[in-house]
C-alpha cells in the first residue's frame, strides 16, 4: 500500500507510484513498518521520563511559600484599613 506522504522525505506520492518521486524510497528502503517507524523521532522503549524532565526542566519545581513582600503588603493593607476604620 503506498501512503499518501512519504514517511522517509515527507514529500507527497502519487497514489500508484512505486517509489518516491523526491527521495526515491519505496517498499524495501521506506515504506516499511519499520522504515517508517524509524523517522518519526519518538523515544525509545528504555526511554526514562524522569530524566528527559531533569533536562529539560532543571528538575522538580520547588514549592515556595508566600514572598515576605506579599506579607508586608498585606499588613499595610489591614493596618491601613483599620486607621480608616477607626478614624
């Protein structure tokens, strides 16, 4: 069965071609299952998602609490509020 895009070069095949107009692949060189299996850039089986995270994002985020500027801003806020309040 000849595929509607070439999985070795990407390029468009005419539905009867016996090989590809761009690249020349056919059957035998890449349009196997395996030929084509082998350009699509996925992992492999032994391929360890917790390490493609370490490189790719520097780890685990940290949890952080709440910045000390967000607690003095909210202190000023309720003190500022209680001034107006009692005034």
């Amino acid at each position: 069965m000849v595929p509607e895009n070439c999985p070795n070069c990407g390029a468009d095949v005419p539905r009867r071609a016996k090989a590809c107009l761009e690249c020349g692949a056919d059957e035998q060189t890449g349009w196997s299952d395996s030929a084509h299996a082998e350009n699509l850039g996925l992992p492999e089986d032994n391929f360890d998602y917790a390490q493609f995270v370490k490189e790719e994002f520097g780890g685990a985020p940290k949890p952080r609490g709440i910045s000390w500027l967000w607690w003095i801003t909210a202190l000023g806020l309720v003190l500022l509020f209680l001034f107006l309040f009692f005034r």
